[in-house]
C-alpha cells in the first residue's frame, strides 16, 4: 500500500462534493487507509488495512455514512476527522487480535485470574502442609469469575471494563472486602502483564492502575474504623479472656496472646514455640505480610500471667512447632455425629468467628453482643496511646505505620496529649493578692 496508494482531497465535504463516483483513500500508516466511497445518494466510510504481524491479504471494515453536507458533527453521519479517528481504532484493534492471536491464546481475565488463583492457593499449601483454599480464590471466584469482567480480552480491556465491574459490585459488601477483591484482582492483571509484556501493550500497566485506582477505604488487613464501643477497658479484656477460658483451653490461649500483643490473627497463628521468650518477658510476633520485603518478627513485652497461660502450649514441644493448636473434628461416616481427628494449627479467622467458631459463645459469656475479635487489637493500640507512649513505638509493637495510628486514633492521641498538657499547668496567680509582697529594688 505504501509504494501503489494514490491519496485524495478528502478531508472537506467540498473537497468531496467535486469527485466523481468512485472510492478514494487517505493513508493512516504504512499498510492502513481511510477510504470514501461516493455514491449517486451520497458517500461512506471504510477502513482497509493489513496486519503487521501476520503479512496477510488486506482486510476492510465498514466505518459509516459519511457528512458531505458540511464538516460540523451530525447525529448518524461522520466527517472526515470523525471517520478517521474510528477507522484507526478498528485498525489498532484487528491488529491487537491478530497479534494476540499469532502469540498463542488469548488472554482473558479469567485466565490471569485462574493463574493467580493456582499461585495463591500453592503457597497457602505450602505454609499450612495440607490441601486449603486461599482467601483470594474465595473472593475473585465469587465476584470476578462469575462476571461479565472475567470473558474481557485483555489485549482489547478498557478502564470502563474496570470500573463497570467495580461499580456492579453488591452494595451489601463491606468497603474492607470490596478493598481486598480489588487488590486481588489487580494483583492478578500485573502478574500476567509481567508474564506477557511481548504480547501486551504497555499501556495495559495505566489501565489496571487507573481502572483499580484504590478509593479513600482504609484497610489495616481488615480492620474496621475504631469505633468507641470497640475500645474496651482492662475490665472488659478480662471478660472476655475468662468468657474464653470457659469456652475451650485452645480458643483460651489464642484470645489471651490477640489481647496481650494487639496483633492480627493472621500473625498470631504464625507463632512458633520458640516465639514465647519467658526468659525475657516477650513474645516474638511474625511480621505481617502486609506491603513488600518485610520479615522477621516483631518483639512485644507481656506479664507474667501471659506468660502462664501459655505454659501447657511450650511444656515438652519443639521450638519450631506451632504455638497454638486446636482440636480438630470429622463426621462418624454415615451419622451425624463427630469425632475427634487430631490437633491441627489455628488457619483462618473464621475457625473463631464463623458459624461453627467459638467467638459466638463467648459473647454470650461476656454478655457483650456486639463485641468484635479486632477490638483486642483497637484497645491494645489505645492502651499505649493512653500509656503515653511516642506513636512510632505503639505503631511499631503493632507492625502497623505511623500514619494509620493518627488517621484511626487521633481522637486518643489528641486525648493523650490533652493530659499531657494538662499535667504541666501550674498556679500562676496567687490566691490571696493581699500577701503578695513587693520585691526590693535596684
């Protein structure tokens, strides 16, 4: 097409008013026109172009009916701007086909999704040693899988298809859950982007980021705001610690390291034996996996009574076994009757707070309906907030940052300094003026 295509006036509907019938072209690139066809009722559009992945024949497609009254925009009938702009975005998506094509399958969402989902799912095996599902094969099966979003092409994918996807998603779900979904599937895009990048365009990367653009949510693994009725007193953490204990020995142990340390319990169920340092008065928290590069553990001092409690948990165990443990139950076959089946690690959170867990018995223990298992982590924070200690320190022992500190629990620290303000008045006028006695001069 370079070397043989003649070009014609026609940009202008007066330029296209003078040419007889017939089809005449402009270039878009190399190997792609525009072309006007007149006819005796009027002309149309068409774009004509090869692929310069494959060397096939010429291929064209319809653009529309063309304006050759003027050049000004009419519902139904295109000028020659308006045609063009079309016609190369039907050419940049034919080649993008043909390309992904010539490269192998298609890639879709939901083959992003599933790879991801496999990657997921293989290092939760790997941690807990036995078959499991990961969280995020829960959430992006239950809301991507099952979407329009998941058949998206992800050569052809637009922002629109993003946030159309983001925008359908059920009012009921908490902010927090609509957070980690959309991390999720973020996560899944960049990592068959990266896998891919010969056979994507580069501007895919924009596309996610603009597309999944975090909303002012915050999301501390979870967390919900700090609310005041979730701030509880020493009083209250010892109700429920003994509502706990009157439960089950296991859930005892695992509430009373959630309330001594504040950690999550996705760190807390990472706990080894060799975590509990009675010598030193500590327990070792696992780092969270929250961000990238972060190991090791986080030290965090408890009292004696912590201490004791988790003795039966370290007597006669390896240092690298797991600290906290329950019993696990399967079902006699054929009744509807359990049994117990051996000791197995605490996994997830819903083994306390789902429909079998025990955070249900102990509220009702308590006698504190409402009482959520993230209030131990909110009134662990607060307690050194109140404690004075500098907010680094508490954002540290929590493994948590500065700022999620004073974004949750400004109105405890601006309590916390009130006092510390409040310790430093002084008199300053005396009570009686009448004794005041004048100081001699020089």
């Amino acid at each position: 097409m370079a070397k043989t295509l003649k070009e014609y006036p026609i940009t202008t509907a007066s330029a296209r008013s003078k040419l007889e019938p017939g089809e005449y072209a402009r270039r878009l690139d190399a190997d792609a026109a525009i072309w006007y066809r007149r006819g005796k009722r009027g002309g149309v559009w068409f774009a004509r172009w090869r692929n310069h992945y494959d060397g096939a024949a010429y291929k064209q497609a319809p653009v529309g009916p063309a304006n050759d009254i003027n050049d000004k925009p009419t519902d139904g009938l295109l000028t020659y701007l308006q045609a063009e702009a079309l016609a190369r975005q039907i050419v940049n998506k034919a080649r993008a086909e043909a390309k992904s094509a010539a490269d192998g399958p298609t890639l879709t969402v939901r083959l992003a999704v599933d790879a991801y989902i496999a990657t997921r799912d293989a290092r939760e095996i790997r941690r807990a040693g036995r078959t499991v599902r990961s969280d995020a094969a829960r959430r992006l099966s239950r809301h991507v899988l099952s979407s329009p979003l998941a058949d998206v092409k992800l050569h052809a994918m637009k922002e629109s298809d993003l946030t159309g996807w983001r925008a359908a998603l059920p009012d009921a779900l908490k902010a927090t859950a609509v957070q980690r979904t959309i991390n999720d599937l973020k996560a899944a895009l960049n990592a068959c982007y990266d896998a891919n990048r010969a056979k994507l365009d580069p501007s895919l990367r924009d596309i996610i980021k603009h597309g999944l653009k975090a909303e002012s949510v915050d999301d501390d693994a979870g967390v919900q705001i700090a609310r005041s009725n979730q701030i509880l007193t020493d009083a209250q953490v010892g109700v429920i610690i003994a509502a706990a204990r009157a439960v089950d020995e296991d859930v005892y142990r695992l509430v009373v390291v959630l309330a001594a340390t504040g950690a999550r319990f996705s760190q807390v169920m990472r706990m080894t034996v060799a975590d509990v340092q009675r010598d030193k008065g500590r327990l070792m928290i696992p780092s969270s996996r929250k961000g990238k590069g972060k190991s090791g553990s986080v030290p965090v001092p408890v009292g004696k009574d912590v201490l004791d409690a988790l003795l039966p948990a370290t007597t006669g165990r390896s240092n690298d076994e797991p600290l906290l443990m329950r019993e696990r139950y399967e079902r006699v076959p054929g009744k509807i009757e359990w049994r117990p089946a051996g000791r197995v690690p605490w996994w997830t959170a819903s083994e306390l707070t789902g429909p079998s867990g025990a955070w249900k018995d102990i509220k009702v223990k308590a006698s504190m309906p409402t009482v959520i298992p993230y209030a131990l982590r909110h009134s662990s924070i607060v307690r050194g907030i109140r404690a004075n200690l500098p907010i680094r320190l508490v954002a540290a022992l929590h493994d948590t940052s500065v700022q999620m500190i004073e974004r949750h629990y400004g109105r405890w620290i601006a309590d916390g300094l009130e006092n510390l303000a409040a310790a430093a008045v002084v008199t300053l006028i005396p009570a009686d003026e009448s004794n005041v006695v004048e100081l001699g001069r020089r």
